[in-house]
C-alpha cells in the first residue's frame, strides 16, 4: 500500500498524487500546469496504460487538465468525481484540446515563416479529450462507492468550485485497511452561490492543499455589490470599458450573480442599461450547468433565488458572445461596457485583446477579482508595470487597474487551520503538506505539527508506505527553471 507524489508538491499547480494498492494503480488528480511552469514535471510512477482509475477532486484544469493526454497514451480506467464535476469536465476538457490544437496550429505557422521548420504537435486532441469524458462515472455526495474490491470512496463538498470535493478513501491490502483524505483545494468561507466546506472527522493520513497558507483574507469583508458598482459608476461616467478577466468556470459565475443585483437594484446611475458582455464561450457552456438542478450544490441563498423562479444569471443587458467575429466586434463599438473575459490571469485566451485595445485608454478600468501567480501578465499588471507586451506590440498601462481582494475561492490561513482541527485524535494522523508553493508548504507543516499531528512537505516522487507509516523513497526538489514571458515589461 503505497503513496508517491507526483504534482502540486510545494508548488500550486499540477496536481497529481499516485496509489498503489493491491495490485490496482490509482491516481488523484492529474491536472495540468497553469501560468509559467517553473518546475521540470515529474513523470507518472507506472505507464499511463497500467493505471486503473482516477478519483477527481474537482474539474480546474490545474486538477484535471491532463487526463486527455492519459487517454491518449493508453489509460481505458475509470475517472470516479462528483455529478457536477463530470459535467463541467465535460465542456472543459474539450475546450483544452481547442486550446491545445490551436496553439500548435499558431506556432506551426509562426515556424514557417523562420527557419525553424520544426512540427509541434499538440500535447493531445478533441478525440482525446471525447474519449476520456467516456471513461467519467458521475457520483453523489455523502455516499460511499465500492470502487473494487479493497477501494472504498466518499465525496464531500469541500465549497472551491461546483462539485468539488474532498475525497475519503479506504484501502485494504493483506487485511490492513488505512483511510486517507484528499482535501483537494478548500473553499473560502461565505462566498456566493456555494455551501462553506464540510469538514471530515477521521483518517489515518491526509493529504492537504496549502495554497493560502501563509496568508489571510481581509478581515472587513467587501461588500463586493458596493464596490463594484462604485468602479462601474467611475468608469462609465468616464466612458471608458470595465474589463474583468475572469477564470470562465465559477468565478465568472460569480461575477455575474453581483451583476444581476446591481441590474436589479438600478445602482449605477446615468447607466442603468449598461450592456455586460460574456466574451468565453466556455464560460457560457458553463453558466448553463449552473443554471440546472444543483440541490445539494448551492447555499441557501441561492437555493432561494433559484427556486422562485429567478434565472440567477440573466437580466437585461447581458450578452453571451461566441465567435471570434463578435469577440472583435466588441472592440469596434464604442459603447462603455462590461467585457469579462478568459483567461482569468491574462496568460491566454480572448482577454488578452480586449487588454490590448484597453490598457492604454485612461478611461477605462481593468478589475481583477482572483489570484494572479507569479510570472503571469495579471500579476505583472497588479506588480504596477508602465506598459507590457502584447503580440508583439508595446502597450502602454494607462487604465486604472484594480484589485479585489478577498474574492477567493481559496480558504486562507485561518480557514485551512480550522479545517485540519476537526479531525479527531491528531496524534495517529500524519498529514502530507501540498499544493503550496515552496515558501508556503513547509512553513504550514510546521503549524500543522503544532496542532499535534504528524506533519511535513513531501517532494516530488516522495513514497510512504501507508501500512507501516514509513517513508521508502526521499522525494527531490527539481530546479526552477528560466523562461521570458511576452507579457512581462521590457
């Protein structure tokens, strides 16, 4: 009975954590780097075709990101996540391998016209992506699922995205049988739409992210209504556009429920018609799974909302674009406007032209309402930078950026405390400190193991034996690596 660490270990990206157990070849998560991939991946323990099933924390990419590429070398397994999970996999992973394709598609034109003739292919494709949705098995929460003989698993909301979870899994290997938790990302407390994690009582290991774990959320909560009508107020009033960009699963929802109240309420004035543009057609696909029977997902405001008929989403002005011909479009016209857009830190997607046409008017306004990592052109714009490079073209930051913060889908320092103290008898748990960076993981360890529990950072390709609670193999730190980034200022 066996654990490796294979993603996401001290840093916040990639996911992936490898179990062996009775002859069966399990993964947690396979997800994909986002932002600048600083680390050399490590590869999987086993062949790709050796792997039996996956157990899915939640759909971020970071988290699920590469299982079409498992297919594409050889996994027919099963991916066991929740109801909601399956389904935002469903449009996600296929908007993956559009991205995948079209980026290899750019750079093969790119290289013609060099003298690098070099095919890049691309690191999977839409049959890819098609064939491993197949291989989903949709679960509820709260209910144990006899996986194969020896695996038992319970999904529970842990309050990060619809249809995350935190996972209880039970092994038995030669009469011994271990419980282990995968926490994967905790929610933040009190946010829209979604229930606050429920916390799990008892394991004999956890395996616990730690993406907030040197950091606190604001104590004075944002009333987030108020603020972002102020900057709308400011903005219009200026004619300028407001553009949010926004990661198109959970928080663009968000944003969308606060637009809806401030549509309703008429609270910006001179503009109460003011038109909101939805510019991702993933985050349109995305909104209709929000908008479908989500008992058991949503808090009970929410639930209200829903239940009296409301569309949570939907009031007049809004527009859910989806070519790229109307995406254009959206900068020709002059009307003040709301653009959200993807990619929610800048690094891709159509946001990137809608900052091109925007960061240079003083008029306008870029909001940021989520983590911007180190290295991606949303941390650079937030770091204050006089003009970043955008294809190929220097652009002067004129447009007055904003941030805000405490708009987290992540649980802060306090919150993730709180969430390890519930388990019971800490001193029989040993918990394993991820999915933070290399600053962050080892410094919460060390609170964790002031709690009374067993506690450190493993590295990658770290192994524990789950039986007898001993490391078999010391893990490494790979070296960062250097790489320019075009949005970066010269």
């Amino acid at each position: 009975m066996k654990l490796v660490f294979v993603g996401a270990d001290h840093e916040v990206t990639g996911s992936c954590h490898y179990l062996e157990v009775a002859g069966k070849h399990i993964l947690v998560d396979y997800g994909m780097e986002q932002g600048i991939n600083v680390f050399e991946n490590v590869p999987l323990p086993v062949a790709e075709s050796m792997i039996d099933y996956v157990f899915l924390t939640h759909a971020h990419v970071d988290h699920s990101g590469l299982l079409p590429l498992l297919y594409a070398r050889g996994f027919r397994g099963q991916i066991y996540a929740t109801d909601a999970t399956a389904d935002l996999c469903s449009i996600m992973l296929r908007d993956c391998a559009h991205i995948q394709s079209a980026e290899a598609e750019w750079k093969n034109r790119k290289a013609k016209r060099s003298a690098n003739n070099a095919v890049v292919e691309p690191l999977y494709t839409m049959e890819d992506a098609d064939g491993v949705i197949r291989r989903l098995v949709p679960c509820h929460y709260n209910t144990i699922v006899e996986v194969c003989e020896g695996v038992k698993i319970r999904f529970t909301d842990i309050g990060h995205l619809l249809g995350s979870a935190s996972i209880e899994v039970w092994l038995t290997e030669d009469g011994n049988t271990k419980k282990i938790v995968f926490s994967g990302d905790i929610g933040n407390k009190h946010q829209p739409l979604l229930k606050d994690p429920t916390p799990t009582k008892e394991a004999d290991y956890v395996v616990m992210e730690s993406t907030y774990g040197d950091r606190m959320h604001p104590k004075d909560k944002l009333d987030y209504v108020a603020e972002l009508t102020k900057v709308l107020q400011e903005t219009l009033d200026r004619g300028g556009n407001v553009v949010i960009p926004s990661f198109a699963v959970g928080r663009t929802q968000e944003i969308l429920y606060f637009l809806r109240k401030i549509k309703v309420g008429r609270l910006v004035k001179g503009h109460e018609d003011f038109p909101v543009y939805v510019d991702s057609p993933l985050a349109k696909r995305a909104t209709t799974i929000f908008c479908g029977d989500l008992r058991g997902y949503l808090d009970e405001e929410a639930l209200a909302l829903v239940q009296d008929g409301t569309h949570m989403f939907n009031f007049p002005g809004l527009h859910l674009t989806e070519t790229v011909e109307e995406s254009k479009l959206l900068n020709m016209d002059r009307t003040p406007k709301v653009i959200l857009s993807a990619s929610g830190m800048c690094d891709a997607g159509r946001i990137r032209h809608h900052l091109k046409y925007n960061l240079w008017r003083p008029e306008s306004s870029i909001v940021f309402v989520g983590f911007q990592s180190p290295g991606t052109l949303g941390r650079t714009l937030l770091d204050g930078a006089p003009s970043v490079k955008l294809f190929g073209e220097e652009v002067a930051v004129r447009a007055k950026v904003v941030n805000f913060q405490g708009l987290s889908s992540h649980a802060d320092h306090d919150h993730l405390v709180n969430w390890i103290s519930q388990f019971k008898e800490p001193k029989t748990t040993h918990v394993f400190i991820v999915h933070g960076d290399r600053e962050v993981a080892p410094v919460f360890a060390e609170t964790v193991s002031k709690l009374g529990f067993a506690a450190h950072a493993p590295q990658y390709t770290e192994e524990y034996d789950l039986i007898v609670d001993k490391k078999l193999a010391v893990g490494y730190l790979p070296e960062r690596k250097t790489r320019a980034y075009e949005g970066a200022p010269k």
